[in-house]
C-alpha cells in the first residue's frame, strides 16, 4: 500500500511547466502546469509579484517575466497546492495566495 505523500511525490514529479508569458492587459502572468497528460492554465497576478516577489511597479514586462522566474519554485508550489483543491479548473494565484496563514 502507498502512502498518501508518497503518491502527491510522485504525482509533484510528472508535473511540467511551461513557457510562462505577460497577460495581454500585464496584469499577470500565464504559465501552464501539465501533470498526467493534462495541462492546466495557471496564472499569478502582476500584484502579487510586486508583494511578494520584489517586483517594482513599473516594471517592464522582461522583468516580470524575470520575478517569475526568480519565484518559480514558490509560485508552482503554490499553484500545484490549489491545483489539488480544486481538480479541472483554472488557477489564479492572487496576493492571498502567498499570505502566511496562522
């Protein structure tokens, strides 16, 4: 019998990412998680980079592309997290998202 965190490891494992990009209006940016052969649209608001990723607000758009990056691991984890809540649906990944909860 498999554990529960051993099956999440393994499922964390398969997920790809995808070439992340500028919302057309620049207020987030797209990015794509595929895990088991499904890709799911995945956002982070261009807000929630500039509180908790250093991005400045007048930022061009390589630079939020360049937050992204330096954020991903944090980002994806979090997308993947709220990817298991809610099964099928997009992901937006707002300031609350990154919030400390206690």
């Amino acid at each position: 019998m498999t554990s529960g965190l051993t099956n999440f490891a393994r499922w964390a494992m398969e997920t790809v990412e995808l070439e992340p990009s500028v919302s057309a209006d620049g207020r987030a940016v797209i990015f794509q998680l595929s895990t088991r052969g499904r890709d799911l649209e995945c956002a982070v608001t261009r807000e929630a980079l500039e509180q908790h990723f250093w991005l400045q607000h007048d930022a061009s758009a390589a630079r939020v592309l360049k937050a992204f990056a330096d954020g991903r691991k944090r980002i994806t984890a979090v997308a993947e997290r709220k990817m298991l809540a809610r099964p099928g649906e997009k992901v937006l990944l707002t300031i609350s998202d990154f919030t400390a909860r206690g």
